[in-house]
C-alpha cells in the first residue's frame, strides 16, 4: 500500500467529484459521525471515509435508517500489505468485484460493510 499516494488522491477530490445522488449525500453526511472507529482506520491508510468511491444502498427502512451492504474506496498500491480487519460489526476487505476506477496506476479497491445510517435525506 502506498498511504502517501492514497491520502494525496484523496485531497484532490472535491464535493463537486463525489456522487449527489441522495443515498451518497446521506452516506457522506452521517458515515463519520456514526462510525468513528472506521473512519479513524481508514485514515490510518490514507483514505478519507466522507469520499466512497461506490456506495450499495438498500432502500430506508420503516425506523428512520438505511443499510448500506457495501461501502468502496480506492488504496493506491499494492494490496500485498492489506489485511483483512473487523471493526465492532464492520469488515474491512478488499473488494471482489467494483465498477472501473478508470486510474492507470497501482491501486485496489477496499470495501466496508454493512454499513447501517440514519437516513437524513
């Protein structure tokens, strides 16, 4: 894993850059606030856990919250140094399969989940 590129990458993305769709919008409005402890780990990466590179909503439920059964961000480098974590109920893992990242360097993507939010939008 390369922390320096991965945090450099992240600084270059913008609010304008992230999806604004509504289920994204409420994923990067409450996913620090609720998940403290992931969002500290992946900074500890290099990754700013307010720009997902893919978020998987499922529909708000009844009770004001919706789950969201993965979360993905782009690490640059090799994911050789990458261990799978658990933090409380939350995995951390490299991603089996992500849409196209379109970046012609060294890079994997990692995904967390499940995800459960309050649904603000």
């Amino acid at each position: 894993m390369d922390i320096r590129r991965t945090k450099s990458y992240y600084e270059q993305i913008s609010n304008r850059d992230l999806c604004d769709c509504a289920y994204c919008q409420n994923y990067v409005r409450e996913i620090k606030a609720t998940y403290p402890e992931i969002a500290e780990y992946l900074f500890s990466l290099g990754i700013d856990i307010e720009k997902p590179f893919e978020t998987m909503p499922l529909e708000p439920d009844e009770t004001g919250y919706i789950e969201y059964i993965s979360a993905q961000y782009i690490v640059c480098g090799e994911p050789d140094d990458f261990v799978k974590t658990v933090i409380g109920s939350v995995n951390v893992d490299v991603a089996g399969a992500h849409p196209s990242t379109q970046i012609n360097e060294a890079h994997f993507v990692i995904e967390i989940y499940p995800i459960r939010l309050k649904w603000v939008m």
